[in-house]
C-alpha cells in the first residue's frame, strides 16, 4: 500500500523521468543526423545497412546527454584485404576519412569502437561504429555482427538480440526497467564529470538480476540498483544472451575504482532514504535522495 512520503517521493522520481525524456527536437535532429551520416558514408563505402542502435533505439537516452549509435554493416569486401580480415583501426581511418569529406566543418574523432562526430548544434553527438556480417546464431535467432573491440581486432555483437532481451525484460517490469533506466542516466550526470558507467551495462543488469520486478516504488527500486552495483564494485558483467562475453561497466579499471567509490557513497543515502520513507519521515527521505543527485533532485512533485 502506498504511503503519504512514498507517494510524494514518487512524484518526484517521476519528476525525473519528465525532466530525462528526449523532446521532438532531439528525434527530429538524431534523425536528420542519420540521414546525412548514410549518405556521406555510401559516397566512400561498400555499405549495406545502416542500424539505429544504443540508448535512442532502446528508448532509454536522455535529454542532453545521450550520444546516438549508428552500425554502419559494410560488404564484407569492405574489411578484408586478400583472404585476411584488415584491423579494426583501418577500417575506423576509412570511415572517419569518408565522414570527413562530407563533414568538413564538423568535428569528427574516434573512440576505441567508433567514429564520434560531434556536429555543430553541439547537442546531438553521434557515434558511428564499423560492423560486418557475422551469421544469423544470436538470441532468438537474430543477426550477429562483427565490431571494433578496442584493440585493433574485432568482436561479436548483436544489438537486436540484446534489445529483445531488454523489450521482454522490460514488459515483465511494466516499464520500470526503461524508467530506472532513464533515471540513472540522469543520476550520472548530477556530478561536474559525470559517473562514468556504462548505461548498457546497467539496463542488462537490471533484466538480468530482476531488480525492477515486483510492486515496488521507484525509488526501492533505484535504490536497489545502487545497492547492487556497489556490492558488485562495478565490476563486469556476463552477457546475459551469451554473444558479447563480458560487458564492461567502465571503459578502464580506473574508472571503475572511482564509480565503484562514488555508487557506494550514493548506495548509502538512497538506503538511508528508503529507511526515512518507511518511518513517513518525508523531509529526511528528500535530504537523502538530494544527497543522492548531487542537490538536483526534485523539491516537489508538481
């Protein structure tokens, strides 16, 4: 049964998710972006397909700080030379060459998988990664494909099979994963730099460890995911449909030492809070859950 504090802290969770969600705007511009992006890459590139993938396609990204995903799926002549498959940093130069004719004003770099371009409205980064065919054996039967892994070589994937997972996932928990989803994206970003944890890796540990089943509120259940990966130190996770290996929840071991000491931290309070709602303390839960955000979480639930 709801309580008064319960329902007034929900209000304010849901405040969140009406603060993180994407405007037309920013669909309309990802959009727009995809559109130029396919152009300019199938002007330089044996391409066959173009994939929304990430946090847009997975209905997860929020306002002002989620990058877009594109898989750009090549012909398979595209990445080999002779009977050898090039390195995966060739295949990113030809890629960023190619975007860079077209994109000549446009602030185009590279991460360890993808192409980054950072176009000019400075709101709507996208990231491009390199991928190829690599056969039809993902969850429930669908297509896997090759991508940079970092390290000049390549590694499987396949972000339909994942997005299924989280889509059944997700219907289980009446959308709760999606909206715990979108809030910790938001809760990363109440910090100057923000928590460097994989989204991704946080929406599969939600499907994968049930933490956003049952009737519960937003916030046990937020505090829950907090709990869990403190416990777990942000440490990797094993791909829950067996395609990826190990998913990451930090790009390098220093950074997940340092989220691992900042999810503590936020752990603590959001228990501390959870404590306060059940005593109908409202204004200690609100203390906490603002120690949690950094001092940005709602007031109010208006």
């Amino acid at each position: 049964m709801a309580t008064r504090t319960g329902t007034a802290i929900a209000a304010r969770f849901q405040k969140i998710l009406d603060w993180a969600r994407l405007t037309d705007r920013d669909v309309q511009a990802f959009d727009r972006h995809r559109q130029s992006i396919t152009r300019a890459l199938q002007a330089g590139v044996r391409l066959n397909q173009v994939h929304r993938i990430g946090s847009f396609e997975r209905g997860t990204a929020v306002r002002g700080s989620s990058d877009a995903d594109l898989l750009a799926v090549t012909e398979r002549k595209e990445v080999t030379w002779g009977d050898s498959v090039k390195t995966s940093d060739t295949v990113l130069a030809t890629f960023r060459q190619t975007l860079s004719a077209t994109f000549q004003r446009t602030e185009i770099g590279r991460d360890q998988q993808a192409v980054v371009i950072d176009f000019g409205d400075g709101e709507h980064p996208v990231d491009v990664v390199p991928a190829f065919y690599a056969g039809q054996d993902g969850y429930q039967n669908h297509p896997v494909f090759w991508i940079p892994d970092g390290t000049r070589g390549w590694m499987k994937t396949s972000p339909s099979s994942h997005n299924r997972y989280l889509r059944d996932a997700d219907q289980q928990a009446r959308g709760h994963l999606r909206a715990i989803a979108m809030m910790f994206r938001f809760w990363r970003t109440t910090r100057s730099t923000p928590v460097p944890i994989s989204g991704f890796h946080v929406e599969l540990m939600l499907a994968s460890r049930q933490l956003s089943l049952g009737v519960r509120t937003y916030s046990g259940k937020f505090r829950d995911l907090l709990v869990e990966l403190s416990n777990r130190e942000c440490a990797a996770l094993n791909d829950p449909v067996q395609i990826s290996g190990r998913i990451a929840a930090c790009g390098t071991e220093a950074k997940r030492a340092q989220s691992a000491r900042t999810v503590a931290d936020a752990a603590y309070h959001a228990d501390q809070a959870v404590k306060a709602e059940a005593v109908e303390d409202l204004q200690e839960a609100w203390k906490q859950w603002n120690v949690v955000f950094n001092n940005q979480f709602p007031r109010d639930g208006a």
